[in-house]
C-alpha cells in the first residue's frame, strides 16, 4: 500500500510486505525512543488525538510517539461534554476536528465509528480502538514484539508455534492478531481458554486457510509445552454464565514461574497486552514472573512508541528525513 | 486600538479598523494554517488553556492556533476538581495562573467571569467564553467567514442582507454577531425565529440605531429568499413554555437542499456555529445541504483557527515576525 | 546529592547543601520563568504529568516548568478510568509509563504511592503529592520563597522567627516545612492552631533536637507580633470534633490589614500554600491585604516555577547548558 496520507483503520488493510515495511522503520526509530537521539522532523506538524473513550495508556503512547518525531499533541479525552453527545454527526466532528491537525488518532467506543469518521476527515485518521471491532497499532506491536523476542533465533515469524490463552471470545487484541497471523506461514497456533471463551470459529477457519496448524485446548499446561510464544489475556468474571462456571476455571490460565519452569521451553516467550489484574484470583500473569527475562510485556508496550512512530512517519511521509535531522540527546538518561 | 499586551474580552472594545486589522493579519495566517508553511514564531511561549467548562472544539482551536504560531499549550478542562470549587476567589486563580503562561484563554459557566479573571491577571486574556455572554472570537469569525465567502461579490460586508435563523433569544452568537455588525453600514437584516424565541429588542434597537434595515419574521421561507446569508444556529426544545409549543415549531426552521433550491438566491451562502443537530426532529441544516458548495459551516470552523492566530500574534505582538521565520511544510499533507 | 536520574520522593532526602544548590539553579531560572529570555535545553525531552489526582496548579505549574526548558509535557489527570482501576499493579503502570517519557512527576492519593512507583520506574520520578505523605516541591519553593523575601535583610534563613497557623496537624505542607527547617540554625518557631488541629508531637520535638526555639499557641495576635514570616495555612470546619468547637474558632486566625498593621513588625512576611478560601467565614487571609507588599502569597506560586525548572534541570542535568542556548523573548510581556 501506499502510506503517504492513508488512513489506518484495519490490520486487514495490509499485505505482508506493508507490515515488514513498517517494521523495518520502527527498527530506525528505536534510537528516537529510546533517547540516544532526538530529531526534530515533525516540528509545526499537530496530531489530534482524540479519545472518545478514556485509555491512559494508548492515548499517551500515541502522543509521545508524535512528540519523539517532533510535534505538537492536541487531545480531548471522554465523550459526555463532546459536540457527539448534542447530536452533532460524526461527519459534522470529523469536517470540523481535522481541521485542527495534520494526522488524526481516534478512540471511540462505538464499532465502525473511525471508519465512518475517516472517510469524512480532510487527514489521515488512525483507528486507535473502535469499540470490539479494531485497534490495528496493538495488532501491529505485538506482530513487531514476537517478531523482535525470536529474533535471535532467525527472525522470522514463519514457523512459529503460538499460543493464546484467556478470552479469546471477547478480546479484541488476539483477534486482531489472528488477522494479521494470516499473512504468515508454517505457523502453529494454540488457543487456550474456557469453552465459554473460545476463540470465535470464523477466526480459526481463516488460520486454517492461511495453511496454519491450528489446535483449541481448554488446559493451560500441556499447551503452553511446545510453543515459542505465550499470548495471555485477560479473563473477566462477568464474561462467564454463572459463578459457578467462573470457580470452575479460577486460576487455571493463570501462568507463575513455577508453572513456566516445569512446563515451557527455555526462551518461550511471555506476552500480554496489558493492564495485567494483579489482585488475588486474576486469571493472568503472575507476579513472580517479573524477574523472567522471557517476561516481554514491558518491552511489548515499548514497541507501541516505535509502530506508532513508524506509522506516523510513513503516513506523513518523512521516513527518509527522520534521520537527516538527528542529534543525541543532550539530557542524562538512565540506561535500559 | 493597541492589541500588544491587550486582553480580548468582548466585541464592544472593538472599532471597525480594529476588526478589519484583525481580519488582514487572519489572511496572511492561511497558508500556516493550511499547512503550507511553517512559522515557529512563539517558539517558547505557552499559553494557559484553561476551559472551567468543556469544550471540545473551541478549546482545540485555539490550542491549535498556538500551536500553528510555535507556543506550548498548558491546559484544564472542568470545574469540579478546582481550586474555584474550594471557594477561590477569581482574583487569587488569575493571580496564580497568570504566572504560568504567556497569554490565556479563559472560559467558564458564569456571565462576567472573564473579566474579573483579566482584571486580575498578569498576562493578557481572551474571553473564550462567559456563560451567556460573550464569545468575542466566535463573532469574529463569524464575521470573517462573511466577508470571505462574498469576497468574489466585492469583499465588503457593508450593504450585505443577513438572515439570522433559530433561537435568537438564547443564542450567544448572534448576539454577539448582531453587536459587531454595528460598526458596518447599510445591512438588511432578517430576523427569523419562533415569537418565544425573538431577538431581544436591545439588539434590534441597536442594529436600527446603526442604519440597517431589520425585518423581522417567524416563516423561513420567505425570509430566506433575498439574503446573502443564512446564518442558522440551534433551537433546543427545552427553551419552549410548553411541548405543544415546541411541537408547533418543528422542523419549520430546517433548511434542505430542495427549500434552498427552491427559495434561495444563487451563491447563499448558508453558516452555522456549530455543532448542529443532525437527528431527526432537530430544527438546523439538513444534512443533504453537504455537497451544496455554499454551505460554509466547515470553512466557517477553519477561519477560527485564523482569527485565534491573529489574536495571539496581535496581542503578543509578533504579526511582522511571522513570516520573517516562516519554511515549507516537509511532511504529507492533503491539498483541501 | 547526586541529582542526574534521582528521583525526589521527600524532603528527607536533602541535606542542606543539596537545598542551596536547588536554589542556586532557580535563581538562574528566573529569566526564563519571567520571559525575559527562552531556552531550548530540553527540546525533544518529555514530561510524563501523571496526575491520578486532580491538582490544576501543581500540574500546571510541573508542565509549564518543563516547557519553560523546551521540552512537551504528555499527562493524565483522573483516576477512575485508568488501568489502576482495572487491577493493575504500580509496578506495572510504571514499567509501562517509563517507557513514554524523559522524567515523571506524580501525583496519586495514596501515601507511599510514587515511592512504589519510582522503584519500578525506568526514569527519574518527582513526588507531585502522595495522600498525605510527601509534596517535596511545595516544601522547596516554601523555603525558597522565605529566601528571596528575607533577602533584603541578610539572605539567611538561619536566625529567623517563623510563625506557622491554621491546620498544623492535618497540613501537608507545614509538616514537609517543618522536616526542612531542621537543617537550619537557630530559627524560632511558633505554632499556632486549635488545640485539636496542633502540630504533632514528632514534628515539634524534631525542630527542638535540631536546635530550634519551638512556641505553641492557641491565639493568633501576640504569635505574630515578633516574627519574620506568618505562614498561613486553610482550616477546614469539618476537622473540628463538633460545630461547637468550630464555631469557637470561626475567624479567630484570620489575618486582615488592620491586625497587620497593629500587631505585626513592618515587613513581616505573608505566606500561604494555595488555595485560600476567600469566602465568607474562612480562616484565612483576608483579601484587604491584597494590596500589601509583604502579601508573598503569589510570588510564592511564581517561586514554584522556577524550584520545579531547577528540580528538572537538576535530574536531567542539563543546567550548564540552559544559558548556553538562551535567547531573548521575543513577543510582548507585561512587565510584572
């Protein structure tokens, strides 16, 4: 596809040579993020990042991205007081807020409602989370992240043996994944969860398609056995039919070092889209895995700073210059 | 008037050489605004956004609008959680806040506020708007978007015959609007609303005492018919006494693409301040009027952000700088 | 000290050199604060303004600090909404925050909150205020304050009589103050509360073992009579037993122009944290002192800009470079 000026609302908008293409330049922009160098590219450039629906994390992460690149950040976060909730169209919203800036991040709760926005926006709109539908940057960095974490073992995504574990019915992030998973080859994908939480049957039949192996097990530990990736979710009480269905399954994806050490290979690694529930009884990741190095969720939300970089600089069209510009830093920073 | 240093808090400071003045520094901000060019003219000055009530679009605009000239923006947004709420007076929140910046822009719920905060502060102030009020640049932008759009009919405002259409009662912008057409000579003006919801007879006294001819009408249709603008604004159904009342009323003050085909001139050109509503029932613009060329709601948003510029580069006195800094965008943009 | 990467947790970190090199630095912030000059120092560096508590002016005061160095300020203010909320560990926030930014300032309504945080954190953190616990910045730019206002007068603040009023048991600010004081000399202290509200036990016995002449008092008139700073602080009603009690000390620390001028040595200075209740009933400083030169309260909140320039300038360690880069402002200011 071409970048220059696209919006990106979809990961089924990309061919696999556009995802190697945005992550050859999240690889460029790492020196950016990660405060050897700072460029200046997008000065005067404004992102409008506007959170219909509030999300701490994925809005400041979008903002910063555009900040390390060089530009200015105008935002709106929540809905009630908006010109929406007075029954303004979202064609009216978008005519008028792209007005105010080059590039547009959007997150609102509504499914469909970036795309509806976009094709009325006079910018580039990026889909920053449509209610169950999309949020392809999430797809993009957790594709970017496995891809990074089996690097040393020859950098390739094809092959590899995936597995998802938790919600699988609700959850958007493996969902996405699964949709971009299909660009790739020989992969083996495992999906772990409830059998009230199983991944919808439309998504397995299209990895099927792609030629991928796939296998649907509702047992943690033989699955997480052969796998160089483990994808956890979370798994919300409230999702289950009864409390009594919620017992049954209370901890059993819940993934502690005892449990990696016995079960996994070495280097599999250790995945989640985060927030992770640390309070007692969350079926997730447990705390005593921090000190893993397999553990790679933390380096999973940096590399939201470089797709979203990466996306931002091929829709705006200024790759080649980003490095024309850079200097280092001239502040302390502590090394990590 | 003398802008350096000057606060901005109503349309009655001004004289007509003001508001041309205005409008002359509002052209010459357009091809930053459009992204063509790129000033960073106030590169280090910040400007204290403080919104004690929401809102979206108007505090998005004027951030960008400093943005655009180079400045940082610090910015609140909301009441509840301030200091004011723990019986601060204005006097001490503008002593405070006016520490912090270069230049506010102020809006809160209550009538005079504005004016008690610039009082006291140490930087110069913008009304962004008082509860029922002022909105002085939301004037001015109306009023630029007049001259803009008749501009290939001889670019003066003077002679001009304006239809104000809606709630004229409750509307801040027409109020404002009809006190700054004062300083211009020979107007036609057509005041079109429910009885319950007229003009107050202080405005139409005042735009009489000017020399316009005023006429005044409760039916559309015939009021449309031989103006050169439409300025349509909002009719809420809670303003009415009784629903019989609003019911009698629904609907007779939407304008469509057949009512304006059928009744108005060629080339009317038809405003709105925005947001309007686009559910059904609402009494605004339809919205089959979105392809009608004269329909200059979204050019009439883009000119805020010109005359906010032109604002901050007159009081802070940098209007002759601007271009003196100013280089090409080198990122992507869309031509619109 | 070494201050490049150190997180400011609390004032029990800073022996006394440490707080007369902070006010060294802020002393050359001042140029930049007032808009006499500008630097870029921090260009490209990004404050993560992390507020899960609301506090205008402090946030404000954190961003614009950090933009008076050049550098974008990315923030949350709120709580409900954030992956806290959902489960999520401190540690996790911070390991995923720190990614985002430069240097964190946070604010959370929980003591003890930022030091958790910090220890997690990648970057150097700031304690904006944890619960009732710590607001280092303000305890600075209090002392640095009574500094530059007894500055005339030798410029020590070893020796001097300092009067603190109003809440001295529940005040955050008078207990961080007083935790400074002890690394000063011979300073005398009066304390002035109700008896329900007066400073705990451990503050007053560690100003005597650090060498200090400590008063108590329940009357306001003779505890200001022989100082050099009344330090005024908010009494809210709902911390007295019963409304009885609270009635009995209605207005009774209330300091006005005429208990000023009769009780007071000319030039006794005037100090207050902010927000002050101007309404009726308040104890507090009445606002016919506005008008009083020894009234410090808003050089004060300036003060606080310049301590949290010098606080970033520090952590960062860019101070030799601020001047290097310095320009003259370049738009009109008021001179104030």
């Amino acid at each position: 596809m071409n970048f220059a000026g696209a919006n990106i609302l979809s990961v089924d908008q990309f061919e696999r040579a556009d995802i190697e293409q945005i992550f050859a330049v999240a690889d460029r922009m790492e020196p950016f993020a990660k405060r050897r160098m700072v460029t200046r590219v997008l000065e005067g450039a404004i992102l409008g990042n506007m959170f219909f629906e509030p999300s701490t994390r994925t809005r400041v992460s979008f903002g910063c991205a555009f900040n390390l690149l060089g530009g200015e950040v105008r935002e709106t976060t929540g809905f009630k007081s908006s010109a929406i909730a007075k029954g303004e169209s979202l064609y009216d919203t978008a005519r008028v807020l792209s007005g105010y800036s080059d590039v547009i991040c959007m997150r609102h709760p509504q499914s469909g409602s970036v795309s509806e926005f976009a094709a009325a926006s006079r910018v580039p709109v990026i889909n920053g989370g449509d209610g169950a539908n999309e949020h392809p940057s999430q797809a993009l960095l957790d594709l970017y992240t496995i891809l990074k974490e089996v690097g040393g073992r020859g950098g390739s995504i094809d092959g590899l043996r995936i597995a998802m574990i938790g919600d699988l019915k609700f959850g958007r992030t493996v969902h996405s994944l699964a949709r971009l998973l299909r660009l790739f080859d020989n992969l083996h994908i495992v999906l772990v969860s409830p059998e009230e939480l199983a991944m919808p049957e439309v998504y397995v039949e299209a990895l099927r398609e792609a030629g991928h192996k796939v296998e649907v097990s509702t047992e943690l530990m033989s699955s997480i056995a052969h796998v160089d990736i483990v994808y956890s979710t979370r798994i919300q009480e409230e999702r289950f039919a009864s409390q009594e269905e919620a017992d049954l399954y209370r901890g059993r994806f819940r993934l502690n070092q005892e449990i990696y050490t016995k079960f996994c290979e070495p280097n599999t690694v250790i995945m989640h889209p985060l927030p992770r529930d640390s309070r007692e009884g969350a079926n997730e990741l447990d705390n005593d895995l921090n000190q893993n190095p397999n553990l790679a969720i933390f380096r999973q939300a940096d590399n939201g700073v470089l797709v979203r970089m990466a996306l931002f600089a091929l829709i705006l069209g200024v790759v080649d210059q980003v490095e024309q510009s850079a200097r280092e830093v001239n502040w302390y920073h502590r090394r990590s």
